[in-house]
C-alpha cells in the first residue's frame, strides 16, 4: 500500500485560528433569502418567517459569521430601503441579479436571524452606486447607541441596543465590469480609504474588509491589489480574495488540485500586501478575508434558462449547483489551505449558504438537506478550533495539466487548547488507499477518538431530498495509535477527520 508520513510538534505551528475562516454568506439572490432561510408559509417558519428547519441546519454547520446583504446584490442597493414598517419598503429592481427585490428582509430581520442561527454578521455597504456618506450612516444606524438622526431611527424601528457589527466590506468585486459602479484600482482605493476613515470615525471599534481582485484570474490581477492598496492601506484591516473552481473538463484528478493555485493566490496577495506596507514603512501586516470561496460551475447553463423565461421575477432559482463528491473533496482541500496560512487568512465565506451555490438546499414549502460540501465545512469547524500546526509531509504525488508534484495526501492538523489534535486529510488517489503515518510522540498521551470519512464510489454521486445521505459522513475502519505512532488508512478518494483526544 502506498505510504505518506506527517511529523507534528506542539511547537511547530502556524498561528492561531481564527473562528471567523469558517464563516459563510447570504445574499439577496435567488431563493438564498426568500424561499431559503425566509419562508413565512413554511410549517417551521417561526414569528419572524425565518424556517426553523434551515436555522436547525446552520446552527450545526457552526458558521461563525455570515456575510450579507451582497455580493453584486449590495452595487445597487440602498440599506435604507430595508429599514423601516415592512408594508412601507420599495420594491425594488435589482440590476446584479435582473430580480425584483421587495426588502421583505431587511437589516433588523437579518441580524434577528442571524442571532438564532447562532452567528454574527459581516455587513457589506455599497461603494458601487453610492458613496462613503451612504456608508458612514448605515454604521452610526447600525452600531451609535442613540441620540443621532440615524440611530434614533433604529431605535423608533424596534432595536434599542446597537447591533454592534464588527466586520464591514467596503463594497463588493469593484474590478469587475458585472459590478454597478465598476472602479479603477486608484478609483476604488480613494472610495474605499475616505468611507473607512468617516465609518471608523463613527464607530472605532469596527474592522474593514478593502476589496481585492474579483479573482486572480483578473487582467488588473496583482495591479489592483497594490495601487488599490497604495490608496487605502492604512485604513482597512483586511483584503479580499474571491475564488470559485469547476470541472467543466470533467478531469477529476485536475480538479482536485486546484487547491495547489489556491495556495498560490493566497501566497500571491500576501506578497503584495506586505509589498505595499514595505513602500510605505508600514508595520502593521494586513490580513486576508477571503469571503467568497466554492465551487461554482453546475448551474451556469441552467441560470440563462431561468433569465430566459422570467426576468425580474421574486425569488428565481439561480445558482442553485448541485454538488458531488468530487465538489466535496475539493472544499476540503480548500479549508486544508486555509488552516496551512492560519497566520494570515483571518476570514473565509463558504459562498455561500443556503440555496444559492451553497451547502445547505431547501424546496419551497418542503425539506432541507445537506449537499455533500456541507460535511466537510462542519467537521472544520467543530474540531478544527485553537492553533493551526505546521506539520511535515511527505506523500507520493501526482502530476496534472497544471501542476507537477500534486501531493495525492493534502493534509494539515490542529491542536485545541484541551490538548486534542485534529488531522484533516484528503486522499486524492482515485485507485488506491493510502496509509498515513502519523508521529504524534511530541503530544504525550493521545487516543483515537474518532476517524470520519467522506466517502463515495462515484465521484458524481449527490445528495436530494428524498436521499440526503447518499454522500455522508461514516465510521473508518480505525487505526493504531502507539507510542505516539499513529497508523491509519485513508480510504481512495475520501476526506478523512481524524481525532486525537487526551
Ligand atoms: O456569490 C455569487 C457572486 O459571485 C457574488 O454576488 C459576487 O460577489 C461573485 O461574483
């Protein structure tokens, strides 16, 4: 059988991890709010119309913040249209997403809901159509305890205490020629640094994400992070990074390597954040928010269809990917690469949540299920909590179409600060088992808890409604654990959480 050996030390780590990289995203899009966490027809819709069943769902997805209201969506939008009695709200034409939007939920509905699905919120303000003013007074509605012209109107609305929103986006995927309100990088960079001075001025407490790239594929790729960040470097407390894979060439092993460019994306900006805190003999490091991040490749057809049909329709069903194994593989090597630049990613949104490309499907008036991403953004956040090692790999590897020296393991660990360390392993071998041999002696006593695999014979196979559990989790078949020594095997193609427990 073939062998991969991983060597951790407690000493050897990355840094800490923040809670917030397994986080996710709603936006006003498709059937993502209305039809998705929002159905006040629905049997479980509680006395706000939010569905319980998909509130159950989130909760033990354990996101830690969610980001919202857009996306494309949040160019166009004016949050004031979501404020207020809900009979009185415009309806509104969303040019993102060629949708009516009707503000049916709104600002307060939204952070309602977020505090029952157990999470917090990461509010996006429109630098597309709008402007700083626009963006420095949804912070004073949002977070100004009172006795202002703004927050006195989210008290007179039914919130007395401040929402207290700590993580802002300063606009939305400006680079991109789709967005309303498209910016050049100087453009941009100017916007973004004088509504973060007058947003911090309202409320100091606040960080802010600047908009980076739409992806790295972006012709002003590389350009656009540096002069954008020439501009606003001092203000802003993170970059974005957007980045969505598919296999449209239907090759499963270059698929499953494209976390090897995610590194490289990350590694990329990174390098031109700290280029620009150089030129400006900046000592503050700037972190990563990589707030828009799946798989995204299944629907695109089936989206011009819909436009097709109903254009400015309520709800219509976009984005609606329905996900494989291979998908699920995938992610998890995506939250591997997270975990393995812990030091610098501070933020990530599985884009996004419910409905819309996301992990979590609901049929309006029926059930919810999990797709098969959905497990492996669960076992992350349950166990992957405390400080990210840096482990020593060595596996047999593969080459592809774009990369040499794939490792068929992608690995990384964890060590929580009750002592427990988590290893979380794709085996991207599409024939063979591979046995992992883990040396652990610098942990004292530790035993196997716990081995889940994800698992499935066909890379194709998905989850429905009427068989959510096609593709999830199961008991492996157990491994040794001596003298430090761990021996266990990693099923062909799988996605392995292995936990080690005092
Ligand atoms: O997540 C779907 C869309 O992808 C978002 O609205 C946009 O920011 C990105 O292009």
């Amino acid at each position: 059988m073939k062998k991969a050996t991983m060597i951790m030390d407690k000493d050897f780590t990355i840094g800490r991890i923040d809670k917030r990289i397994y986080g996710s995203f709603i936006e006003h899009l498709g059937r993502a709010v209305y039809g998705g966490i929002y159905e006040p027809d629905h049997p479980t819709a509680d006395k706000n119309g939010f569905r319980q069943d998909v509130i159950d769902m989130v909760r033990k997805l354990n996101v830690p913040v969610v980001r919202y209201p857009g996306g494309n969506f949040v160019s166009g939008f004016n949050w004031e249209d979501s404020v207020g009695p809900r009979d009185q709200r415009p309806k509104r034409l969303d040019l993102a997403w060629f949708t009516t939007e009707t503000n049916e939920v709104g600002l307060h509905e939204f952070v309602d809901w977020a505090k029952a699905a157990n999470t917090q919120v990461m509010y996006a303000v429109n630098l597309g159509s709008r402007n700083p003013d626009d963006a420095r007074n949804v912070v004073e509605y949002a977070n100004h305890k009172g006795g202002s012209y703004w927050s006195d109107m989210r008290i007179k609305n039914g919130a007395k205490d401040p929402f207290d929103i700590k993580l802002w986006c300063l606009g939305n995927e400006m680079d991109g020629p789709w967005q309303m309100g498209q910016k050049t990088a100087y453009e941009y960079g100017r916007t973004a640094n004088e509504a973060a001075k007058m947003m911090k001025w309202v409320d100091p407490t606040i960080e802010l994400v600047a908009c980076g790239s739409s992806s790295h594929e972006m012709p002003t790729y590389g350009a656009w992070e540096y002069e954008m960040l020439s501009q606003c470097y001092e203000n802003v407390d993170y970059v974005s990074l957007h980045r969505y894979y598919g296999n449209q060439t239907n090759q499963t092993a270059d698929f499953l390597a494209r976390s090897m460019d995610l590194d490289d994306f990350i590694m990329e900006v990174i390098s031109i954040c700290d280029a620009v805190a150089a030129k400006k003999h900046q000592k503050r490091k700037l972190n990563l928010s990589f707030d828009e991040w799946n798989v995204w490749y299944h629907s695109n057809e089936q989206d011009k269809e819909v436009w097709k049909q109903e254009k400015w329709g309520r709800a219509l069903p976009l984005l609606e990917d329905v996900y494989n194994f291979e998908d699920a593989l995938l992610c998890g090597s995506m939250l591997i690469t997270f975990l393995r630049h812990a030091d610098r990613v501070k933020v990530a949104c599985l884009a996004q949540l419910v409905n819309v490309i996301a992990p979590i499907m609901t049929r309006n008036g029926g059930g919810v299920w999990a797709q098969t991403i959905y497990w492996p953004l669960m076992h992350a956040s349950a166990y992957g909590r405390g400080t990210a090692l840096r482990p020593l790999i060595s596996s047999p590897v593969y080459d592809c179409s774009d990369y040499e020296k794939v490792p068929l393991v992608d690995a990384t660990a964890t060590l929580a600060d009750d002592g427990s360390v988590t290893i979380f392993a794709v085996n991207r071998d599409m024939q063979e088992d591979i046995l992992l041999d883990a040396d652990l002696r610098a942990f004292g006593d530790l035993r196997i808890a716990e081995h889940i695999v994800l698992h499935h014979d066909d890379v194709k196979a998905v989850n429905t409604e009427a068989n959510p559990d096609n593709v999830s989790p199961k008991a492996g078949n157990g491994g040794t654990l001596d003298g430090g020594k761990l021996e266990i095997k990693l099923p062909s193609l799988s996605w392995n959480v292995i936990r080690l427990v005092k």
